[in-house]
C-alpha cells in the first residue's frame, strides 16, 4: 500500500488549488465574458496541475511520483493554449479564435499527453528520473519531445504578451492601466517556468508555475471585481463604434486626444497616428466654439459647418462628460452628427416660403389691381357690345328701308366696335399666360419677327402714312419669337399713335458692354416728360388719354415679357416737343 507524507510542497500545492478554486468562484458570475471563460478554463487547468503535484509531493515512491507527474500533464499540456486564447480574446482579435484554429493548436498538446503517458517505451519526454531522498524530489532529466512541447508553450504565452502589448496601442488610457497589470501579471508565471526548466531555483526540483499562475489569476479576478475590467473592455467599440456614421472621440481630463473612430477621421480630415495625444485646443483651432463648451466640463450641444471635400456640411456635436467610477471628472465624449440633409432641407424651405410670400403678395397685387381693372373693362366691353348690339338693330332697320348709306356705317361702327373687343380679349390671353407658361430661348430673327408685326399694323400704319426705318441687319438675341413680336406690335403701334404727323419711326439694335442687345424704337412725337416715365410700363396707364385707344395693357405686357426672358425695359425723353420718346427692350445675346 502506497504511503502519502504531505509536505510542505504538497500543502503548497494544495493551497495553490484552492486559490484557483476561490478565483473561479469570483469570476463565475461574470463567465458570460469570453475573456473570463478562457481565464476559467485556465484556473481549472491550473487546479489539476496543482493537486497532481501535491500528490507527487505527497509519495517517497519515486514510480508513484513519476504516475502523479504524468497526470499533472493533464493541466499543463493545454495551459498555454488556454492563457494565449484568453490574451486573444481580451486584446479583440475573435476573429483568430475559431473551431479550425483551436483544433490545429490543440493537436501538440494532445499528442504531448500521448508522448507523456508512453514515455516508458521512447523516453522522448523523460531521459531519465532521479529520486533526492533528501528533499523527497524527483529531478528530470527532459528529452526531445520535452523541448518541442516547451517551444511550443513558450510561443503561445509570448503570442499572449504580444496581445497584451498590441493593446496598450489600441485602448484608451483607461483600459491600459489594466493592460498593464496583466502583463505584469502574466510575466512571473513565465518567470517561474524558467526557473524550473534552467533549475536556476531556490528550492531545486520545485515548479513554482502553477502557484504563479494562481496569482495572475487572482490579480485578474480583482480587477474584475473591483474595476469590472471585462465589462469595460470595448466589444462595443470595435463592432458599434467603429461602423458608425457619426463621428466619436474621446478626450481625457487633461485636454488630449485619447480616442476616436474611422468616421472621425474622415470628418475632420485626421491622421490617427499624429493626432492621438495631442491637445484638442491645436486640433479645433478653427472651432473656438467647440473648444470653449468642451473646457466647460457639462453636457453641451452645438452646431458647426466644415468644409468636406469642397463641400459645405453641417454637424451636430453632443459633448458628454465624463465621470470615473469615484464620480471624478475624467474627460469628455463628442459625437459629431451629420444633419446637412435636415439643414440644407431647411434653407430651402426658407426659400420656397420666402418665394410663396413674395408669390403671395405678387398675387394680391395682381388681385387688387385685376379688382380695379375688372370695373373698367366691364363698362367699356359693355360699352362696346352696346355699340354692336345697337348697331345691329339699326343695320336691321337699314336692310328693310334699304339704306345703303346707313347699312355702310352700320357695318364700319360694328367693325370697330368687335376689332377693339378682339384686341382687348387678345391683350388680356397675353397677360394671363406670360407669368405663368415656361418657353425655350432661343436664338430670334428679328428681322422676321418684325416683319410679321408690320403686317398686324399694316391697316394703321398705311391709314397714317408712317414712315419706318429699319436697319439692314440685326444682332442676334435670345429669346421667344411669339412674345416678342407682340412686343414690336406695342411699341410699333404706340410710335404710331403719339408720333409726329406723319409719324417718322426709327428701328434699331446695338451691343452693349455687358455682352446684351437693346433693341429700341424711336418716334418724332411730343416725347414723356420724366415725372410720368415711370408710370409708363405699369397696368393701365395710357400715354395720352385724348389719343389713346387702347386699355392700358400694352407697356405692361411689354414689361411682363421682357422679365419673364430674363432682360429689361425702358424709354428715354426728354419731354421736348419734337424730339419725341425712344423705348427700348435688352435680351441676353445669343
């Protein structure tokens, strides 16, 4: 029968245990935590390394302790793949773990449990074993498979202090503090591995790695407990943050740059690399705003436009402070939000309102002067559809009397009478559609166009024996022939009636210096005196009342035309008599 003598090594061992025991329980709560889990499965492995080599311990058998070392392999072979995985989880790089991965690493350990238990027939693990009576220790001599299982193990736990290492560059201030304690943490397990391994060792034969380990688990665990460590470690960030739209940084107490993500770069044009750990005041220079809500220390919210790539945007920037858990102010948190759709909605909003009320009051107007029109219009219509109907009973009487004579100047007053009502009707169409049809500009021949004119005017300008004189050419414009030969009917018509006897018309066309044309027309009458000039192209307004024929709608559609193909009207008198008026119309060259 086998007889235990636990030692000091062995209730060492044992302690060990039961310290990795207790850390399990203190990280079980918080196992949800991928990083707690494989640190869970490290303390497990931890327990059956420690209690196998207290049972080693415990025996002066030297092939009872050779069995116990052998199931101690049982905790060693997958501790280094245990604690690498725990480094990769904690320092982000989920991407590495994976069933394939975790297979192909679990292979060597595998095969080293083999190797271990077969050792008898190959002696690759173990050259050879002493017993020291004295101390009660048995010293290995290690073999081949020993070292490629050492280089192993050491390759993964140096993998595991590269993880660590690359995350200080990653994570924020706050998480390297913790970063930091874990490597310290995971240094003396390393330590303690090569004091055995080299038997560079104050107590020869002694493995301190499990106890070691035992203690970077405890260390751990109080950072779980105390700083809930793995609550704070940012899964979030890289999976949330960092696809966000909206821009994120972080800003410590001291006024740096500690954080910000992919979309912030974009934002304010950044390199991560020169801007992290510089003073925000250097980075918003441009923005006094910002800097001076951020130095407030409370929550603040403020908008500010950038230029983005020769484009105008606008954001909205929420500032959060923040707090640690001692309720001491630790730095700020800054979301940019892109409202330039919302904002660049807004200000056409503003303009379509702004063109609606302009539309509005243009409306009014026109209803109020229409109102006033309407009065007069009716009276003479019904002026003239009196005329014509009057003349029509008489013309009746005339045909039973048979009174050429009288039928003759029946028919002349009827004539007139529906001639003025066309010419009303038809002035009234031009008002009515000008301001509201849209038209294609487009390069005019004016000598054409005002050759149709001519022959709308011909009655009248032969029945006065008007002299006109055109030019022999014409620049060209732009613009909407229909339109604009009833601009050339009202002022052809008008030089007519207010020019001289007999009425002398000049046509003409002439560049200007801002690259349009003027097109004018000049009579030999009495001319405007310049108090009544500006009246001229208003509705209603006729030049003469005694002379005039017409309702006062020529000039003003003149005008309506002339605005609505984007140029100007005018005339120019001196109010001589003799010297007559020139009234002028500028279109954009074509």
């Amino acid at each position: 029968m086998i007889s235990y003598n636990f030692q000091t090594g062995s209730i060492i061992e044992f302690l060990t245990a039961l310290a990795a025991l207790l850390t399990i329980l203190l990280l079980w709560r918080y196992r949800k935590s991928a990083e707690v889990r494989y640190l869970i499965y490290l303390e497990l492995l931890i327990i059956v390394w420690a209690i196998t080599y207290a049972f080693e311990f415990g025996t002066q058998d030297l092939s009872t302790k050779v069995f116990w070392s052998k199931m101690s392999y049982l905790g060693i072979a997958y501790a280094p793949l245990a604690y690498f995985l725990f480094t990769t989880a904690f320092s982000q790089k989920g991407n590495i773990i994976n069933p394939r991965n975790v297979s192909l690493l679990s292979i060597l350990p595998f095969i080293t449990i083999i190797m271990v238990f077969t050792n008898e027939y190959h002696h690759l693990v173990w050259t050879d074993v002493v017993l020291d009576e004295k101390l009660n220790m048995a010293i290995y001599f290690h073999g081949t498979w020993f070292w490629i299982f050492f280089a192993y193990a050491q390759l993964l736990i140096f993998s595991g202090l590269f993880n660590l290492l690359t995350s200080i560059y990653k994570f924020t201030s706050y998480y390297k503090s913790q970063v930091a304690t874990l490597l310290i943490a995971s240094l003396i397990p390393i330590v303690s591995n090569l004091m055995y391994v080299t038997r560079i060792n104050p107590i020869p034969g002694f493995d301190w790695t499990p106890l070691s380990f035992v203690f970077t688990g405890i260390v751990i665990a109080f950072g779980v407990i105390r700083y809930r460590m793995f609550d704070l470690v940012p899964n979030a960030r890289n999976k949330l943050i960092d696809t966000m739209d909206d821009g994120v940084m972080v800003i410590n107490a001291e006024g740096f740059i500690e954080d910000f993500n992919p979309a912030m770069t974009q934002i304010l044009d950044l390199n991560r690399q020169s801007t992290i750990y510089k003073s925000f005041d250097s980075v918003f220079s441009d923005l006094p705003n910002l800097t001076k809500s951020i130095k407030q220390k409370s929550k603040q919210s403020l908008h500010v436009d950038l230029d983005y790539y020769n484009e105008r945007k606008y954001y909205q920037i929420q500032i959060f402070p923040i707090f640690n858990h001692r309720n001491k102010y630790s730095g700020n948190f800054l979301t940019f939000h892109d409202i330039s759709t919302i904002k660049k909605t807004e200000e056409k909003l503003k303009k379509t309102n702004s063109q609606l009320k302009s539309e509005i009051v243009k409306r009014e107007k026109l209803i109020k002067s229409l109102d006033s029109f309407g009065h007069t219009l009716a009276h003479d219509l019904r002026n003239l559809l009196g005329s014509i109907y009057s003349s029509s009973e008489v013309l009746e009487e005339g045909i039973q009397n048979d009174d050429k004579e009288l039928l003759n100047e029946m028919v002349e007053i009827i004539k007139d009478s529906a001639g003025k009502t066309i010419k009303i009707t038809k002035e009234l169409l031009i008002l009515a559609t000008v301001s509201h049809q849209n038209v294609n500009k487009k390069p005019l021949k004016m000598d054409l166009i005002i050759s149709e004119a001519h022959n709308q005017l011909k009655e009248q300008i032969e029945s006065s024996r008007a002299i006109i004189n055109l030019p022999e050419t014409w620049p060209v414009a732009l613009g909407y022939a229909p339109w604009i030969e009833d601009v050339w009917v009202n002022y052809l018509s008008n030089a007519i009636k207010y020019g001289g006897i007999p009425p002398v018309i000049s046509v003409g066309a002439e560049e200007t210096d801002d690259d349009n044309i003027k097109f004018w027309i000049k009579d030999n009458g009495n001319g405007i005196v310049k108090s009544e000039q500006p009246k001229l192209f208003k509705k209603y307004t006729r030049l003469d009342p005694e002379k005039a024929q017409g309702y006062g709608l020529g000039l003003s559609i003149v005008n309506q035309i002339i605005d609505k193909l984007e140029g100007t009207v005018g005339v120019e008198s001196t109010g001589k008599e003799g010297e007559g008026a020139l009234f002028y119309f500028i279109l954009p060259k074509a």
